[in-house]
C-alpha cells in the first residue's frame, strides 16, 4: 500500500501541473534527472516548473545516486515496486529517502502547479 501511495505521489505531482508562475519558498528551480524523468513522462500536465521544482526538491533531499535511481521509476513503475518489496536493508533506506522526497515535494510543489 505504502508504494501505490508514494508512486502516486510522485505521478500526480508530473500529471497536474499548470502555468502558474508562483514559485515555492526555499525551492530553487533546477534541472537534473529528476527533472528531465518528469517532463519525459508524457505527462501533459508535467509543465516544466513543476518538474524543474521536483528537481529542486530532490537537490535538497537525495543524493545524485538516489535522484538516478529514483528517475528510472518515471519510465518504469515496475521498477519503483521491485525496489520496494526488496527486503535488502540498502533497498529499504532508499525507499525510507524516496518517500520522505515524494512528501517534501508534493508539499514544496503544490505551489507550482
């Protein structure tokens, strides 16, 4: 249950989306593999803001392996669950890091959509 609700945190964050120009407090807007994951998503509403804060987000929060990690679960939710249900204590850390960034950015974000 835990993984269906922190995929779909992350995928509603890439499918709302808008135009707004209001740019969450203490976020910087930024590129990287999370960025560039969310808007080749084909999301539509994954709006370059959106994911540019997404990014942000991750620059604060995961290391530049986990923010690669995490990006491939963008093409491939499998993936995201195959990480999940590993009982690896290297895999539950990541996935402790990955839900609490999809937390953090959906409240950061919820401004930028």
């Amino acid at each position: 249950m835990r993984f269906l609700f922190s995929t779909l945190m992350i995928f509603s964050l890439a499918s709302c989306g808008g135009s707004s120009s209001r740019v969450p407090a203490g976020v910087t807007l930024a590129s990287g593999p999370i960025s560039e994951a969310c808007q080749r998503s084909g999301r539509s509403a994954a709006s370059r803001q959106l994911c540019q804060c997404i990014q942000g987000v991750a620059n604060q929060e995961l290391s530049g392996s986990d923010q690669r990690r995490g990006a491939s679960f963008f093409g491939n939710p499998e993936l995201a669950q195959s990480v999940r249900l590993n009982d690896s204590p290297s895999a539950d850390a990541f996935w402790a890091r990955w839900t609490d960034f999809a937390s953090t950015a959906e409240d950061a974000c919820s401004m930028a959509l």
